[in-house]
C-alpha cells in the first residue's frame, strides 16, 4: 500500500511493526489453549525462526549491493589519464555517478555548468581546473548527442572513457555514440552482484539490469 516503489522508505516503519507483531503474538499464545498444551513445539518454533533469521542476517551482512555503480569508479580510480566521463544509461534515466570512488575531485556536468549554488564559480573565472579532476556526463536515450557536445564545450573537458550501463540496445547504443566518439575499445565488463541479480529478477522495474561495459575512448 505504501506509494513509493523503493523499499529504502519502508524501512524506518520495519522497528514499529515488529514490535506491534510481538506484543500482539504474546498475547496471543498467552489466550492460546493450544500453545499451552504444546509447549515444546512453541519453544522449537522459536528455535527454528531465530536460526532462520540469523542466516538470513548474516548473509546480507555481507551482501554488497549497488556493486555495478561503485566497482566501475573503483576500476576507473586506477587510471591516472582519466578527465573525463561519459555514462551512458540508453533507456532508463540517468543516475548520480558514485564519483566520491574515484578517488580525486570530480563534478557532474549538469550541475558544474550552471553552478547554481555557486560552488565552482572560481574555476568559471578562468581559473584552470586541477589536472586529476574528473567531468562526468550523463547520457540517454531522450538527451540528443548535441547537448552532449554543448556540455563538453562548455566545460572544455574532453571524455576519455564511456561506462554503457545495461544490455539493452547495446549495438545501436554503440553506432549512436560512435557518430560523437568514433574509435572505442572495450576494455572491462562489470556484472551486477548476485544479490542486485536477485532485486532485479523481484522488481525488475525499479531495479534495472545494470551490467557495465568500460570502454577507452581513443583519439
């Protein structure tokens, strides 16, 4: 019944429904006549939940999810000739990088350009941007090429690698931005963690296929 689609809101009510389900199953065993007269079975009951409970704690303890947004900017960290990003999302709509994984400072072209908090206002003052920054450019089927190349003239920031998240379309994805960046080298394939796997297979209209390919964009 809740309107939002993405579980992360629900979350905050799970503390209030659990205690509401505890208070209200005591009770319930307490006027049970049922549960009085199998007192093992209810005691085995609670054996098997909390062994049940304590696997299931434990392997999302461990779980590492969002895998195919962080290890990409992980992978990327490593090179030190990258300046500029292109992420290419095809049909779905475009996401905040992670770039905090790249390791050095970084900026989105979409909020760097008109600046409307004023953060960057020093280097649109002619002040020359650090060598090891990083632009990054959100890319989609709905954005034409054009105000891509509007953006990259703007910030005088030339790509040096492409990320093209999902599998979908990947071939005419390629052709249409290879008319922008005619020579590209894949160079790595990142695939989403089994329990981002498992999220899609659920929901897969919230949670899209995220598969990444890492190409070199070659002069």
């Amino acid at each position: 019944m809740f309107p939002n689609k993405q579980e992360r809101f629900i979350l905050p009510l799970f503390p209030l429904l659990i205690i509401l389900g505890v208070i209200g199953w005591e009770r319930y065993v307490a006027g049970a006549g049922f549960w009085h007269r199998h007192p093992r079975l209810l005691a085995n009951s609670w054996r098997f939940f909390w062994v049940l409970n304590g696997i299931v704690a434990l392997a999302l303890a461990l779980t590492y999810s969002k895998k195919s947004r962080v290890e990409p900017m992980v992978y990327l960290s490593q090179k030190s000739d990258l300046r500029g990003l292109v992420l290419d999302f095809g049909p779905h709509g475009t996401k905040m990088p992670p770039v905090f994984y790249l390791g050095r400072m970084g900026a989105e072209a979409s909020a760097f350009i008109p600046d409307s908090s004023g953060v960057w206002r020093r280097y649109h003052q002619q002040r020359p941007l650090p060598t090891n920054f990083v632009m990054t450019y959100a890319l989609n089927d709905e954005m034409p090429l054009e105000k891509l190349t509007r953006e990259l003239n703007t910030t005088q920031r030339q790509p040096n690698y492409l990320l093209l998240v999902g599998e979908k379309d990947i071939n005419r994805r390629l052709d249409r931005l290879r008319m922008l960046f005619p020579r590209l080298k894949l160079e790595h394939t990142i695939t989403p963690s089994p329990y981002d796997q498992v999220l899609h297979a659920l929901n897969p209209r919230v949670h899209k296929d995220e598969h990444v390919q890492i190409y070199q964009i070659l002069k």
